[in-house]
C-alpha cells in the first residue's frame, strides 16, 4: 500500500498528465509536500506495482516466446553452419537428401500454416488484449499453435539440412518447448480456472490432433 507521501507523487505525476493508468488518489493531502525529485522516483515506483496488480489476471503478449524463439534460432543457425564447413560431414547420407528434403518441405509447411492461422486468422493479439482464451479455429487443434508452429518451421530448415547429427536438436526443442510453455499454462489456469482446464483436457499441449471429446 502506497503512504501518504506515495500518493501525493502519484497525484503530482497525474497532474503533469503522464498516463498511468489510474484514478488519482481520492485522499486529502496534509503536511510537507514531496520534492519533485523524490516525488517522482517513489511515485513511478507505486505506479508499477499498481499496474502489476491490476495485470495479474491479465494474459501476457509474448511471455516467454521471444527468447524461445531466439535461442531455437540460433543453435538451429549454429548447427546448420557448421554442418556447411563440413565439421559434421559423418552425419550425411546422399540416399537420404530426397527423404528428408520432403520430410522438411512438409513439417515447414505445417509450421507457416500454424503460425498465419494462429497470428492472423484467429486474431491472437487482439484476444489477448481483451484477454479472451481462444478455444477454436487452430486453438481447437493444438493448444500453443504458436510456439509448435515456429519450432516446426525451425525444424523443417534442419532437415533440409540433410545430417543425422542434426536431428538431436528436435528433442531438445521440444522438450524446452514443454517446459516452458507448462509456465505459462499454470498462469492460463490462475486466470481462466475451470475454462482452461476443461480445455487443457480437450486440447493437446504441442502437437497438433483432433479434440478429444470429453
């Protein structure tokens, strides 16, 4: 809870009209007035924790995708390289360029189509911002169409590759996809409680499948 010093800040950065967010304190003011230096270093602080605490039920644009997406990236990047200069030559069997060029031409398609369906077709960002759980279109198949969506398209670009000792980085891909999205999904079921559970039950995490009907 803010003290009166605390509020008489917030009050002083709402009358400069900076956007916080909030109602100003509708309380009376006595006493030493803050200095503005003082002021507005406590006052930014409460207005965080405010805002923290109004978005407690809300959910998160990107949680932990971005750092997600930039860590598969780059070992996919690192691996495919120097598998180029030829440090992994003992993995690549020309028999199998065909194959696994298929198998990626595929599994890559499978990702770009998950990605445009959830982004765009189901209008992700928009049901965040109005904090809605999305249960339909590509939600109704996978319930991270997303992150499964970006790692296959990852994936698909490894196979390409055409080298065995590529393909341990599909694991490790999707076992820190569960892991991380398992975080995030305690957090749905904070927000969402029954609705998501009941969801949870229908949908699976990461790989793409028919609903269950419950």
């Amino acid at each position: 809870m803010a003290d009166i010093e605390d509020a008489g800040c917030i009050k002083q950065i709402s009358n400069k009209k900076i956007e916080s967010g909030f109602r100003r304190p509708a309380v009376a003011l006595e006493g030493k007035r803050p200095s503005k230096g003082a002021c507005f270093k406590k006052g930014w602080k409460v207005l965080i924790a405010m805002y923290k605490i109004q978005n407690r039920n809300r959910m998160s644009y990107f949680g932990v995708g971005p750092c997600y997406v930039a860590v598969i990236a780059l070992l996919a990047a690192f691996g495919i390289y120097i598998s180029k200069t030829g440090y992994l030559s003992g993995g690549y069997f020309e028999f199998l360029k065909t194959p696994m060029s298929v198998i990626g031409t595929i599994v890559l398609g499978i990702g770009v189509f998950l990605s445009i369906e959830a982004v765009k077709t189901s209008k992700l960002f928009k049901q965040i911002r109005s904090n809605n759980l999305i249960t339909t279109g590509v939600f109704a198949w996978v319930r991270n169409p997303l992150y499964t969506g970006i790692t296959l398209i990852v994936i698909g670009f490894i196979f390409w590759e055409n080298n065995l000792f590529l393909l341990p980085l599909i694991i490790i891909y999707w076992g820190a996809m569960t892991l991380l999205v398992k975080r995030e999904e305690e957090a749905l079921e904070k927000i969402f409680g029954r609705e998501y559970r009941d969801y949870k039950s229908r949908v699976n995490r990461c790989i793409p499948w028919f609903p269950k009907n419950n």
